[in-house]
C-alpha cells in the first residue's frame, strides 16, 4: 500500500466554492482509478488541510499522479487555490487495526 498525504493552506481570497467543487471532482476521478483503495478530508482548526488517498501499490499511484485531468487541477491549485501545499508518499511500517 502507498499513502499519500497532501496538506495545504488556502490562499486568501480563493474562490472556495470552486475549490470544493474541483475537490470533489478529484474525490470522484481518484475513487474511479484502479487500485484505488481510499481518499478522506480533513480541516484542522489553524486553517490547515489535509488530504490521505491510499492507493494499493506505486503504479497506480503514479497513474493517478499522471492523469491529466488531475494534473490540470494541480496547476489551478497552485495558480488560483493555494498558498503552499507539501506532499508527502509513505509506505506504512505496520498496518493493524482494531477490532481485527
């Protein structure tokens, strides 16, 4: 399994609306993917973002990565939507949970 972990602020005064429109866009196209296994959102209280999609292996993480409506909404982030952003692609160390 691959994580990814995508966290970002907004940029002042962002069209929020198209924003959560694109998101969800983004949501719909990752869950359509191959080897897509799961995409949440969250808001922290300091305005912060975070976004974890969890893809089954490298590959079709890198088919996500790569596809071109993703990539066009990432260009539209970074010109109209936010300020900064970090992307960080783990490989869980352990994966246990509760109740088995």
């Amino acid at each position: 399994m691959v994580v990814v972990v995508f966290r970002s602020r907004i940029r002042e005064g962002a069209d929020f609306a198209a924003l959560e429109e694109a998101g969800a866009r983004m949501a719909e196209l990752a869950r359509s993917m191959p080897g897509f296994i799961s995409y949440k959102d969250f808001a922290a209280a300091d305005g912060e973002y975070v976004s974890i999609v969890e893809f089954v292996d490298t590959q079709t993480l890198l088919a996500w990565r790569n596809h071109p409506e993703h990539q066009a909404v990432q260009a539209r982030g970074r010109r109209e939507f936010m300020s900064e952003y970090r992307v960080q692609v783990c490989t869980p160390l352990r994966d246990y949970r509760f109740p088995p």
